[in-house]
C-alpha cells in the first residue's frame, strides 16, 4: 500500500500480507495517522477495501473527508504509479551493483575445477547420500572427455557405462591405490578371459606347498582326505532369529 501527500510529494510504501480492509485501515492508522497527524481528506481508487464500512467510519471518527476516483481514470493518481515506477528503477539500479560486488568478493576464493582425460574421479549421487548410514560420493570413475567448461561425460570402472554429469558433481581421486587396484582387477579378468576356463587352482604357500583340487578327493600338504561327506549329515550350526531380530534358542529335550 502507497500513501502520498499532495502538497509535499511525500510518499510511503508499506508491505500487507493480504489486502483487506482491516489490514489497510490497520496500518493506515497507526504507521501513518499516528506519526504525522490525520489528513483533511483521503482521496483513494475504487477497491473494496476503501469503500468498506470499517474506512467509512474511521474517517467519520477522525473528522477527514473521504473521496474517490473516477471510474476507468487511472490518471488520477498517477503521479503515484510514477514514483513507484522511479523507486523500480532506483531499486534495479542498485541490485545490480550489489550483485557485481559480491561476484567479484566470491571469485577471489573461487577455485576452477578442471579434469584431465583418463583422470579417476569420484561422483556425488545424492540418492545415494539421503540413505541411512548412506556415503553420495561414488565411483570412481574415468573421465572420457571434456564436454564444455562445466560438464564431463564419465565412465564407471566397474560397470563401463557412461553419463555426461556436471562438474560441480565430481572430486578427484587423490593417491594411485585406486589407479594400481584397478590395473590389477583389470589384469586379473583379462587372463581368466584368455585361459576360457580354470581346471586346476594352484597356491602357493609361504613352505611352497602345493594345494591341488581333484573331482574325489582333496590333497593339502601331503595328505589325502576322501571326499565321502553326505550332505545329510551336515549340521548347520549357525543361530536363527526371529522376524523381529531376536535369537531363536534351540528346545531342550530330555531323554528318560
């Protein structure tokens, strides 16, 4: 809501949180009346909230004289629209320089991050991160290429697909664990791939003693154990729980 004076062009601004006629007679009373004095005659538009009763007799209680505007004649108070328009423009004018002040207060600690090609490079995955206990950063994964200044496209080491992701979404990977780990994941596949099949599984101890796996039986150290075990006999000692996490104990039974 504006309110001005016709003789000294003052003018004020006040914020409503609705527009009704108790807001209007509200602040109208006490920002404006209480601080200056009321007023020979109020001249406003034709909106509800000044044709209201309640405005109607706070006027009459005041002693001011209430007037309208024409209908369709929005020149009469159009010196208000203008100086509205001014205090626009005054407000732009001066956000634009605030915001070249606090970029330029941001860039001094701003630091660039850039990726080379091949890098390892952990993702943020923010479903990841909302999980309990949850860990959003990913990976890691190989930069393929440099789409523009803020955006990658990046390969899973595990998986091989890629995805274009922004920059601000990625981390370097820092130290070689990463990088001599997966060389030697990667290593280890492409000799299984190229034997096709393993028949035999030698290890290697610290006394040099082989361990070799047969179809009937098993030979560690020197010493023969036939595989004869039944699978019937086995006992599965391993405790059980209940739905609801607790130990399930076993009966106990008496023998007379």
């Amino acid at each position: 809501m504006v309110i001005g004076d016709y003789f000294s062009k003052w003018k004020e601004a006040y914020a409503l949180k609705n527009h009704t006629a108790q807001a209007v007679a509200d602040k109208l009373v006490t920002e404006f009346i209480c601080r200056f004095g009321a007023p020979t005659r109020i001249h406003t538009d034709q909106g509800r909230e000044f044709e209201s009763n309640l405005f109607s007799e706070i006027c009459k209680l005041l002693g001011v004289e209430k007037s309208r505007t024409t209908p369709y004649r929005p020149q009469s108070d159009e010196w208000i629209k203008d100086a509205m328009q001014e205090s626009f423009a005054f407000a732009h004018e001066k956000l634009e320089a605030s915001f070249l002040r606090q970029k330029r207060f941001y860039d001094v600690k701003l630091k660039i991050r850039s990726f080379e090609k091949d890098q390892l490079v952990w993702y943020w995955y923010p479903p990841h991160a909302k999980r309990k206990l949850g860990v959003g950063w990913t990976g890691p994964y190989k930069i393929i290429r440099k789409i523009s200044e803020v955006t990658y496209q990046i390969e899973s080491s595990l998986t091989k697909k890629m995805k274009i992701v922004h920059v601000d979404h990625l981390k370097r990977v820092e130290g070689n664990g990463f990088k001599n780990e997966l060389s030697n994941v990667d290593s280890s596949l492409a000799t299984l791939m190229d034997q096709g099949s393993l028949e035999h599984v030698n290890l290697n101890t610290e006394e040099h003693h082989s361990v070799s796996y047969t179809e009937d039986e098993t030979v560690l150290d020197n010493c023969t154990v036939k595989n004869n075990m039944n699978k019937d006999n086995v006992v599965h000692n391993s405790p059980k729980y209940s739905t609801r996490g607790r130990l399930i104990r076993p009966k106990l039974q008496f023998s007379l």
